[in-house]
C-alpha cells in the first residue's frame, strides 16, 4: 500500500509541474514514482510465486503481462487526452485509472501466512549466503548489464521508424505490436519453462534478444520496422518474464524468493538510470544507428553467457540438501 499511495501521490503531483520545471519533474517521476514502483512491483511477483509450484512460470507470464498491457493502453489514452485536456489534464485522467486499477490489486494481493511445513518465517538478508552463490552472482551480474541495453529498441522505435521512412503512425504502432507480441512471448515461453525448465528457456531468449538487439540497425521501412518490433517485443517481453521466475528458483526457502529478487532488482536499477544516458550518447545528433545496436547486442551477448554460466554452474552442483534437490529436480533446472 505505501509504494501504490506513493507513486499516486507522485503521479498526481506531476500533472501540475510545468514542463520547464526538470527538477521537479525529475523529483517526482523519476524518484518518488520509481520507488513506487519498485515497492509494488516486487510484492506482487513475489505474492504469485507463493501460491504455485508447477506452474510458476506461467503464473509469472500473466502477471509480467500487466506491463506491455499498460504499455498498449497509456499511449494511446495520453494520444487521444492531451489535445483536448493539454498534458496536465492527461496526467491526471491516466493517474485516476491507475488509482482504480491499484485499488484493486491492493485488495487482491494477500500473501499467504502459512504453508504446509507451519508458519511461514520472516524474510532474512543474508548477504553472506548470496555472495557466496556462484549462480546467483552470474544472475545478477547478468540482470545489471542487461537492464542497460534491454529498453533500447523501446525508447527508439518510434523514432527509428521515421527516421528509415516509416510515417509516424506506422512508427508509433510500432510500439504497440512490440508489447502485443511483448505479452504473448512472456506467458507462452513462461508455460514452456514449467515443462522445460527456467533456465533452459532462457539461454535461447537470451540469444533472441541479442539478435534483435545487433538487427535493429538493419531496420529500413515500415515493413521491417514492424517485423522487428514484433521479434524484439516477444523476446524480450519472455526474458523480463523469466526473469523473475529464475531468480526466484535460486533460492533455497520459500521465504528467500522475494529477498533475492528484490534484491537484484534493486541493484540493476542503477543500471537502468544510466542506460538512457549511455544509448542517448552512443546514438548522437547524427542518429547513427549501427554503434549503439551493435554495442546493445555485444553487451546482451554476454548476459546470455553468464545465463548460460548460471545454468551450467548448477547442473554441476554436487552437494545439494534435499529440499535444494527437490526444488531444482522439480520444474526449474534440470
């Protein structure tokens, strides 16, 4: 309920700052509705990964929709709201959905307290136990390089696509049939790995993601803008959904799950504020499209390496608990 009342507060706010106020924009978009969103984003993974065990990565596909879900629908509303209602007014109509659909959540996210073995125990940060946890260090090393070139094609489609001949609203759909296709790759690909195993699906998205990643720069047309977009939103979409599932399998209790995702969220966050820094740089005034494509694809090239060290890492566990055992020979690993 705090990170819902403060990305509200925040959001509301933001629709009466001028747009030439850029610290207090920064103040309330960029930090307090951050951290909003991380109070509420980790929470409600976690509370789904708590009620299902065969079918974690579907459960988790479905939840990770709401994402390209919002990211179908809020553009379009702010598309259709700022030439009647101006950008403020805009704002505040998509924070009284938000408010709504929050309300909602809020009611329905209940956590469970207790599980077959009794009473379920507080959460404990043992950070000694993570660092330790050659597979969960290579995960989050992997995370944090990716969350630096994953959003690329996202933040640019749309100006790609007019900039290789696309009209703007071809290139501004482009955008929608990213998360469209977004939507389908996490919740198929998320049902796969509940037969195949979590990180046995994520090595070759990763490998997907790579290849749409080094291929955008190759874009030319609104036929290949389209084409790319729905690759890059299936892939992708699968990888942010899959991620969360193959963090949480790494731990070793129930009670662990939330910690060592949310604690590798926390970390790649970092990552994420500089990575439209970085991309901005590499791109230039002269939009030169090939630098930043092939660092972004050399970049994700390496998290599928470490994903595939994660992977190979536990695959050669030797001494194992038994609940470990049967944690990782259920519907995860192996």
């Amino acid at each position: 309920m705090a990170g819902s009342g403060l990305f509200l507060t925040c959001l509301f706010l933001l629709s009466f700052v001028a747009e030439e106020q850029f610290g207090l924009v920064f103040l309330c978009q960029g930090i307090g509705m951050g951290i909003g969103v991380g109070l509420v984003f980790v929470p409600s993974a976690t509370v789904a990964l708590a009620y299902f065990r065969r079918w974690r990565g579907l459960a988790l596909g479905i939840v990770m929709s709401g994402g390209p879900f919002g990211d179908m629908i809020f553009p379009l509303i702010l598309r259709s709201c700022i030439p009647h209602r101006g950008l403020s007014g805009a704002i505040r109509v998509t924070a009284y959905i938000i408010f709504a659909a929050l309300f909602i959540a809020t009611g329905l996210l209940i956590l469970p307290l207790r599980t077959d073995r009794g009473k379920l125990p507080l959460p404990q940060l043992q950070l000694i136990k993570y660092s330790s946890d050659m597979c969960y260090i290579y995960a989050g090393l992997g995370t944090s390089v990716a969350m630096l070139v994953i959003f690329f094609p996202s933040m640019y489609l749309e100006l790609l696509g007019v900039e290789r001949g696309a009209d703007p609203i071809t290139s501004f759909n482009s955008g929608i049939v990213s998360s469209l296709t977004g939507i389908i790759g996490g919740v198929l690909l998320g049902f796969i790995s509940d037969s195949y195993g979590v990180w046995n699906v994520m090595i070759p998205v990763s490998g997907g993601v790579t290849l749409t990643l080094f291929t955008m720069c190759a874009v030319q047309g609104p036929k290949s803008l389209i084409a790319h977009s729905i690759f890059y939103g299936f892939f992708s979409g699968a990888w942010l959904s899959l991620l969360v599932t193959a963090l949480s399998s790494l731990a070793t209790k129930m009670e662990e799950m939330g910690t060592r995702v949310g604690l590798v969220l926390t970390g790649s966050s970092v990552f994420v504020l500089f990575s439209f820094a970085l991309q901005d740089a590499l791109l230039g005034t002269r939009f030169n499209w090939i630098t930043p494509s092939v660092f972004a694809g050399f970049l994700f090239l390496g998290v599928t390496v470490l994903a595939f060290l994660s992977r190979a890492k536990l695959g050669a566990a030797k001494a194992l608990t038994g609940e470990r055992k049967r944690y990782i020979k259920g519907y995860y690993i192996l």
